[in-house]
C-alpha cells in the first residue's frame, strides 16, 4: 500500500506492507529515499500496541482510512491519485 501526504511544502510518502509489518518512509529529512521505519512508528505515541490489535482485524480500505485521518489531525492532506 503506497499513500502520499501533503502539508505547505513538505511531501511524505509511506510504502506500508501489512502483512508483513514493514514500513518506509520518504520525505525531506530522508532526502526523499525510502528508509524502513519501525512499525509502531505508524501509531500515536504510548498507543501503539491498542491501536495495533485494533487494525489488525480490518482490511486495507479501512487501514487506509485510519492512516489518512491520523495524517489530516497532523495538519498532512492525502495527494493519492
């Protein structure tokens, strides 16, 4: 699952693989070349483990959902085609 986050200036692309939980990101601070990143980096601090049991039972749609509400709190807005 690829996903695509805006905000001013400032691109970040994820490259998630669920099923593997694996992660990569791409922006700025990575000179935009994708680096893996730990998998609980994906949730909010301290809620990792809850908010990890609670998607791991819905399916990428809803992940996705999950993923770019979590971004547009943080001020990103999702570009995907």
């Amino acid at each position: 699952m690829d996903l695509k986050f805006k905000c001013g200036n400032e691109l970040i692309y994820f490259k998630i693989d669920r099923q593997n939980k694996k992660a990569q990101i791409s922006s700025s601070k990575t000179f935009y070349k994708f680096k893996p990143i730990a998998w609980k980096m994906l949730f909010d601090k301290g809620k990792e483990r809850i908010q990890e049991i609670r998607t791991d039972h819905i399916d990428d749609k809803k992940f996705k959902v999950c993923l770019i509400v979590a971004m547009n709190q943080k001020g990103y807005v999702n570009v995907n085609s």
